[in-house]
C-alpha cells in the first residue's frame, strides 16, 4: 500500500469517528500531526537544505503543541500583533496553517461540505470553510482567543465572528485604517492596549514590556539575517519549492521573534553561501 492509499484510509476513519466519537476523531488527528512531526525530524529528503528541514519541523511542532495544549495557543490571522501574543506564552496559528495540515489528511472536501450545510456561504474562503468545518466537527480544541485585523482578507472578520457566536471562542478585532496618519495610528495603539487587557484577563498573566522588547530585538535580528538571505538568494541558485516558501510564512509572520526563527535565518544566511552562483 502507498502513502497516499495509507493516509485516505486513515482519513476515512477519521471521519467515521467525528459521527460517533469527535473527541477519538481529534486524538487521530492528532495522532497523524504527530507522525508527520516525527517524520520532519528524521526522514526528510536530503535535498531539501538543512534550514527548510528546520522550519518544516518547527511549523510540525508548532502546530502538534497548540492542539495537545490548547491553552497555550491563540487562533490568529498573519497580520494580527503575534509578538504581543508571545509575551503572555501563547501560540499563534492562522487558520490557514491549520487548515493547510488537515488538507493533507485529505480531509477538506468533507470539512468544506459541512461547513456549507451549516450554512456558510459557498463563496467563504475555501481555507476558512475547511478550517470552520474542522471546528463544528469536534476536530480542533478551543484555544484561549482569537484574534485578527482587518487587513487582506474579508473572510477573516466573518470567520473570527461565527466562531464567537456558535463556539464560544471570544475574538478580538484590530480595525487598521487602510491609510497611514497619526490619528490612525492612535487609534490602532488604543485597541493595541486593549488587546493586551484582555490577554492579561485570559491568561493570568501581566503584561511584561522588557519581555516584549525582547522579542522585537529577536525580531529585528531575525529580519536583518532574513534579507541577508534573500540578497544572496538573487545570485546564488539555493533549492526551494513552493511549499517551502509557504511554510516561510510561520517564521515571517506567526512566530517571528522567537529564538528558532532568529536561528532559522542565520542558518539560512550562512547555508547559502556554500551553492553557487547562479551563472556559475
């Protein structure tokens, strides 16, 4: 039997279980998370360059721990302040994300087709359908909060409000202004101080500003390697594949200012310069 054959079967009882039993439907899936993270710590190709290896496993372990400990995570989009979240020891994970590791279940057409008959509209972002769908299925715990802005996408302001309203799952939104002026700047530091009482109030936690100051240091270390990187990345031919530069998205946006990005990047920084030139 091939890997393809192996993971449709073990999605079919996946699904079974979501009729009968969601909470053994969620440990299967979470189950299956966690071979996935196993096989992204020991068997990934060797043509892969040994930082993408990296950030493969960490998105794995990112993921495999906000679902075995949800009250360590926060449901997010890839705009929303994820530093500020990380001050009070949370995980960010977008919708998207999650919804990218349960389409690998080969799960979607049903989660999609679940959502629509719980009447989400068939124009709804196929991601957050997918995602909306896992929910009301059982298949993916609460998590401490939601948050996200309204940059981008129109679907996410939608998402966030169905699951407050039909799971319980408080959402905060940060409305940016679509032009820059200092008026619109107050406004959106406002709701920034807002965010970070209702954290306080989630969590138990104070708000810590040397932590967060930390974590931008990280941030601004890691973005200096990072475009370091893509400088040499237009002279020097590095292996890449398209779902590689998606699970970038985890280092740029959900987790950036962590010490595994900053290390990611400086890994990358380096690794690159031993590929040659690419008119070499």
């Amino acid at each position: 039997m091939d890997s393809e054959k192996i993971i449709r079967w073990y999605s079919d009882r996946i699904w079974d279980k979501t009729q009968t039993n969601p909470d053994k439907a969620a440990k299967l899936l979470r189950t299956g998370l966690h071979a996935e993270r196993l096989r992204c710590a020991r068997f990934q190709p060797k043509q892969i360059p040994k930082p993408y290896q990296y950030l493969r496993y960490m998105a794995a372990k990112d993921i495999t721990g906000a679902l075995d400990h949800p009250e360590t995570y926060a449901w997010t989009n890839i705009f929303a302040p994820v530093e500020i979240l990380q001050t009070f020891g949370l995980t960010s994970v977008s919708m998207e994300a999650l919804s990218s590791y349960i389409s690998g279940f080969y799960l979607e057409d049903r989660l999609i087709d679940r959502a629509e008959a719980m009447g989400i509209s068939q124009t709804l972002c196929s991601y957050h359908k997918n995602f909306l769908g896992a929910v009301d299925a059982g298949l993916v715990p609460k998590p401490v909060l939601g948050v996200t802005t309204s940059m981008v996408c129109d679907a996410n302001i939608c998402s966030f409000r169905y699951l407050q309203e039909r799971h319980g799952v408080e959402s905060f939104v940060i409305d940016v202004p679509y032009l820059w002026s200092q008026e619109g700047e107050n406004y959106v530091v406002r709701q920034l101080r807002e965010l970070i009482s209702l954290l306080e109030e989630k969590t138990g936690r104070k708000y810590d500003e040397d932590a967060l100051k930390e974590t931008l240091k990280r941030e601004n270390e890691a973005k200096a390697y990072f475009k370091a990187f893509l400088e040499k990345r237009a002279v020097r031919a590095y292996p890449n594949e398209i779902t590689l530069v998606l699970f970038t998205l985890f280092a740029t946006h959900l987790d950036i200012g962590t010490p595994w990005v900053r290390d990611c990047f400086k890994m990358m920084s380096e690794d690159i310069e031993s590929y040659p030139l690419s008119n070499a």
